[in-house]
C-alpha cells in the first residue's frame, strides 16, 4: 500500500509541477564548436552570405559564427544563444560548453544575464499579444513574467540578477525599472512623462529617448542612483550608441541636420556630426562597433549601396573596409 501512495505522489508531482530540476543536456558534436574571432560582420546577397573578422587594424574572410538561427551574442563572455534550424531546439553555448535548453516556446526576442544563467526572452501569442519569461539555466526550467509589462525590446540585464527595463509598473505608471529576478519583485523605478522611442546601452551606460508633446529629449540613466541626466534636447533619433567612457557616440539624426555619426560630451556640449561627404551616408538602425578610437559602421554611397567604413577618432579619418554589393550586419 505504502509503495502505492509513494507511486501516485510522483505521478502527481509530474503533473502538477513537472519535476524538471535536472540540468540541461550537455551536447559534444562538431556543430558545438562556436568559431569565435574578435568581431564579426555578416555580408549578405541574396541568398548567399559570407563573414568577415575584424579588429581595429584589418579584416578578413571568416567562418560563420555557428551553424543555426542566433539570437543572442556576447563576445565578451563568449555566450551564445541559438536554435538550430532543423530541430528548432535551442543550445546555450557557453564556457566552451553546448548546452541543450528546455524551452518550448518561439523565442522572439531575449537577453541573457552576464553569467549566462538567466534567459529573458519574449514569446508573440496567437492573438498578438507578447508575454515575458524567465528561464533558469541551472534548473532548466520557464517561468512566465505574468505580472511584467515591458515594452517590446527595451530591457537589458544590469548584472547576474537584475534587469532594466522600460515599461509599465503595478500601479499602472509607465517608466524605467530595475527588476530582481529573484525575488520577482521591482527594486527601482524612475517614472517617466512621456514615451520612450529608443532604449539602448553599451558598457553598462542606459541612454534613452523621451517624446512628450513631440519634444524629444535624450537621456542618460545612472543604474547604481537610478537618476537621469540630461545629455540634449536637440538628437531626434538614435540607431546605436558607443560610450568610451568620456563621450557618447551615436548614428542618429540631430534636429536641423541629417541622419549620420556624431559625438557629444556628456558634461555639457552640443552634438558634433563627425561623417559628411564620405561616405555620402550612414544606414539607418544598424549596429556600430566601438574598439577604442576606432568606430566601425554600415555607410552608403551616392547609390545607396552599403559599405562598411572605420572611423579614427583621434585622426578623424575615415576609410572602406568592404564594399561589395550587398547588405552588411554588424553582429558584435
């Protein structure tokens, strides 16, 4: 009788809660090994797709970064998340290890914590609406965020066990908040009056956009204060951002001029555009690599065919680094 009552108590904890603690599977094969270089563009005609490595004095042709659908790189600490395209499971390659992740859902966007053990990712309903989940790489286990409204992309992680996100609180307010995925609870919040457009970040600095009567102001967070800082009343749009620790550089339109690369002192100072007649323009909502003094960025010619250019900033000069016909994407 004893062995029964022991075998329904199993049978319903499967049920009920899943009994998945286990660890997730650990995966050796040839599609495990991640070709890191030091950074990657990803040159694209039609179907045909080719790889460049790149550092801040020269560029070559490279392998492709792993064989399936990335959704996720840091470079940094070699972190990478992606699904394979024929089992569409997904694989968390990290510390030279694959691992394989227990997560059913579509992924449509996600960030993972610098340790690698936490997933925020962002699942799209039937309906059209999105839902946010947490999943634990240690437990290897999905919990849905039911209670967290974030606004589409905009969250990025602090640190190991906390994430910032532009979005709507419990009382309905809509603003900037610090989210502790442990206690499942808001730490911080810094209201905001007005829509946020562009929510971006590098080297742990927040940089935003507010439009409040159509009048846009940008702003830098301090995480640590949880206080703003007004950097200027004047930049209309940002695609990317690079902080080098003492200035900000941004692609990105500035009122009465044009869409292109500029640099802006963060303790006071307008907005300097730093790329005028070559090349002729910079694309829109693309990424921008910062090494140092070196900038890399996706330009155009007269045309509109991309190219990809490196900037000197402490020459001010600026060259081609590839220009066949094509699309280029920077990916770290």
């Amino acid at each position: 009788m004893k062995k029964i009552i022991v075998a329904l108590m199993v049978i319903m904890c499967v049920i009920l809660f899943g009994c998945n603690d286990e660890k997730p599977e650990q995966v050796n094969d040839e599609k495990s090994n991640v070709q890191w270089s030091q950074h990657l563009i990803m040159y694209s005609n039609g179907d045909n797709y080719t790889y460049y490595s790149i550092n801040d004095e020269s560029i070559r042709k490279s392998e492709p970064l792993i064989s399936g659908n990335v959704l996720y790189i840091n470079s940094d600490k070699q972190i990478l998340l992606y699904q394979d395209i024929d089992s569409k499971v997904y694989y968390l390659s990290k510390d030279g290890n694959k691992l394989k992740l227990n997560i059913k859902e579509q992924i449509k966007r996600c960030q993972v914590s610098p340790d690698g053990e936490k997933i925020l990712y962002s699942v799209e309903k039937e309906d059209g609406s999105v839902s946010y989940y947490l999943y634990s790489v240690q437990k290897n286990i999905s919990s849905e965020l039911e209670n967290l409204i974030i606004s589409g992309d905009m969250y990025f992680w602090k640190d190991k066990d906390s994430v910032i996100f532009y979005g709507i609180d419990g009382e309905n307010k809509g603003g900037i908040f610090e989210y502790n995925s442990d206690t499942k609870k808001i730490n911080k919040s810094l209201i905001i009056k007005g829509i946020i457009e562009k929510f971006v970040e590098d080297n742990g600095v927040f940089v935003y956009i507010v439009n409040n009567d159509d009048k846009r102001k940008t702003y830098m967070l301090d995480p640590n204060e949880f206080k703003e800082k007004l950097v200027s009343d004047k930049i209309q749009k940002i695609g990317d951002i690079y902080y080098n620790g003492k200035e900000l550089y941004f692609t990105g339109l500035v009122k009465d001029n044009v869409y292109s690369l500029y640099r802006i002192p963060l303790n006071k100072g307008n907005s300097v555009r730093l790329i005028y007649d070559f090349p002729s323009g910079v694309v829109e909502d693309k990424k921008i690599l910062g090494l140092g003094n070196i900038i890399i960025l996706v330009g155009h010619d007269e045309d509109k065919n991309e190219l990809v250019v490196r900037y000197n900033i402490k020459e001010k000069a600026i060259d081609i680094l590839v220009d066949n016909q094509g699309q280029y994407d920077i990916l770290f």
